[in-house]
C-alpha cells in the first residue's frame, strides 16, 4: 500500500506499544476493528455494498452486461475486477490511470473470488463461445487509514451477496432482458484476512499507522471450507516458516468472525 512519512515518535509508539502486546487504538494483537456494512446504497447497480473498517471506507458496485466469453473457457461467464483510488480518500494517492496499489488491491479481491468458485461462472453462459454475462465489480476507496485488501473484499463479497440479476430470453439467437430479477449464483464466501508483523509480532488488520511501521504483511483468503484459495505477500520484510503457520491459525479464526458478519442466510 501507499508509504507516508509519519513523525519518528509515532513510529516508535506503536512498536513500543505492540511489544507489549497492545496498540496505541486499544485494540488486541488479534483484534478487527469495528466493521459496519450497509448493502444496496447505488441504486444504478445490479448490487452495491460500503464497509466502513474503522475509518477506513470502500464502496462496491456491481454491473452486469452482456458480452462475449474469454476463447479458453466458452462455456463460462466473465469476471472482472477494477479499483480506484482517488485522492479524495487520501493525499497519498494521484489522479490518473491505476497505479501500482490499486493493481494490486484489484487483483488480491479478484484472486480470492476466483480462486474459490465464488460465483457460479457456468451459470452465466447463454450461447457457449458467442454469449455470457460479464460481472464488473468496481472498488472505490472513499477514506484510507489502512487494510485497503480486506476492507475492499469484504465489501465485494457483500455487494455480490446483495445482487440482484436480470431475468433474460433467448430470441432469435439474441438476449432479451424480461421483468423481474433473480439472485446471482453465488456458492461460496471468501474471506480475505490481512496480518502484519512489526518486530517479529503479528497483528491482525493494521490500521494506517501501523502499516507504515510494519516490516511486511500477509493476506490469506480463505472459502467457507476453511481453505486457502489465495495468498499475497507485500512489504520488504519476511514472514519465517512458523510465522506463516502461526498466521494460518490466525486467520482461520478471524475469518469466520468476519464470515458471519457479512453471510446472514
């Protein structure tokens, strides 16, 4: 993500405080902070979802539009995942075409929704070769204080949860939208959750602050079945064999406390 200067007596705070198993928010090593969702907020989307992550805030949309399907899988819709950050959410971020963060930011999201059969691909096939539906979900950063990934996943998985899909025909070969709406299929809940280490600790979801202090991050994403479907790695610093394991365990509990905030059926 996104590197700032922060006053040296900062940095030193939140290490000093994390070595002694505590963070300068309160919060313990392990803990999220407050998550609140709101879903169907853009009324011009097929779905929407906004999860404030403590201060941080992203927007989801969701469209979906006709299209052809990808030459190596015909029989199979399309997904396509976009984000922006706009320097409205922060100063640290420029106008222009994506940078490196929201490539990044885009494709993790994009990953953890692939790699886990999310969404029922198949389903979205009208003609094999000729005809699918293409899902763009679209990432808006509205205020950035850390944890872009996970705030951003959550907010696609709850966006896709709360989409809704045209009811269509096949005439003369052509699609023909009809009244009337069904859900999108959707089969499973990746949960993506990031750690950080700062002096060889682990902390979960590091706040702005935080990650400008951290030696490196680890983001797992993981299906309803608890497995991994995608990993990504950033920052300088290394994570040692144990660590990983240690943030496995970590990240399989968190992820099911997320999972049952975002999945109400």
């Amino acid at each position: 993500m996104p590197s700032i200067i922060i006053p040296i007596m900062q940095q030193k705070q939140v290490a000093q405080a994390i070595s002694k198993g505590k963070r300068l928010d309160g919060r313990g090593l392990t803990d999220y902070r407050e998550v609140q969702l709101e879903t169907g907020i853009v009324s011009s989307a097929e779905g929407s979802a906004r999860v404030h992550l403590g201060k941080t805030d992203v927007l989801v949309g969701i469209k979906i539009e006709r299209g052809q399907p990808f030459s190596d899988t015909p029989d199979k819709g399309v997904l396509t995942v976009n984000a922006e950050l706009s320097p409205l959410a922060s100063s640290m971020f420029e106008p222009g075409p994506p940078g490196v963060q929201a490539i990044e930011l885009a494709r993790v999201v994009d990953r953890g929704i692939r790699e886990s059969e999310a969404i029922a691909v198949e389903k979205l096939c009208v003609i094999p070769g000729k005809k699918v539906f293409v899902v763009f979900i679209d990432i808006y950063v509205l205020n950035y204080d850390g944890n872009l990934i996970d705030a951003s996943a959550m907010a696609a998985l709850a966006a896709l949860l709360n989409t809704k899909m045209f009811k269509y025909e096949l005439k003369d070969g052509e699609i023909e939208i009809k009244p009337g709406y069904t859900k999108l299929p959707v089969k499973d809940h990746p949960i993506a959750v990031t750690i950080a280490k700062i002096n060889d600790i682990l902390i979960v979801d590091p706040a702005l602050d935080e990650e400008q202090v951290m030696d490196a991050r680890l983001t797992m994403t993981l299906g309803k079945d608890g497995r991994v479907c995608a990993i990504q790695k950033g920052g300088s610093g290394h994570f040692t064999a144990q660590q990983i394991l240690e943030a496995a365990k970590i990240v399989q509990e968190k992820s099911g406390e997320i999972r049952k905030l975002l999945v109400k059926d």
